[in-house]
C-alpha cells in the first residue's frame, strides 16, 4: 500500500483522471490514504492546543523558533499516524465501509 502521509495527492490524482476505470481497489486505497491524511491534521491540531512545539518562556528561541513549530508538530503528527495514530483513520475507513470490499 502506498503511504498516504508521503504521497497526499493520490486522492487527488484518482479524482482528476476520470478518462481511465478505477478499479474498486484503487477507490479503496485512497480513501484509507486520505482518512489516514486527516487523522495526522487532526493530530496536528491536538498538538497544537496542547502547547506542543511552543517555545518556552525562559529560553526560546525567538521568531524563527515559533514560525517552524507548526512543521515540528505537522512532521511529529505524520509519524503519529503512521504508528497508528489515535484510530481514527481505522474508525473511519470501518464505519463508511470501505473495508468491507476487496479485502
């Protein structure tokens, strides 16, 4: 399977090349990419609100240190995911059945 957090346009790429079949497979694979996809965004926004990747107040590392927190955190979500995240990729590819075919 190809990784969605490496290759997120994939979707995309399925959507955009109507003049070619789309096995049933392929449709499969990219919505767990993409669910897969969302749950590292979701993570990211959780790390965020928790105060991940804020710099701290007795030594941080000025401007610079807070405008690259959010990739810190994207890159820190990503790696989350693909260990497995928090479920809620598997949530969603099992409770809009895209599981259920091709397996």
């Amino acid at each position: 399977m190809v990784d969605a957090l490496s290759s997120p346009n994939k979707s995309a790429a399925i959507a955009a090349a109507p003049s070619r079949s789309i096995s049933g497979s392929e449709r499969i694979e990219a919505f767990e990419d993409a669910a897969r996809a969302f749950e590292a965004v979701f993570i990211a926004e959780m790390l965020k609100h928790a105060g991940v990747g804020e710099p701290p107040d007795s030594f941080g590392g000025g401007e610079g240190e807070a405008q690259f927190a959010s990739l810190l955190r994207d890159a820190q979500a990503k790696e989350m995911a693909k260990a497995g995240g928090i479920g809620l990729a598997e949530y969603l590819i099992t409770a809009l059945g895209a599981g259920r075919n091709d397996r």
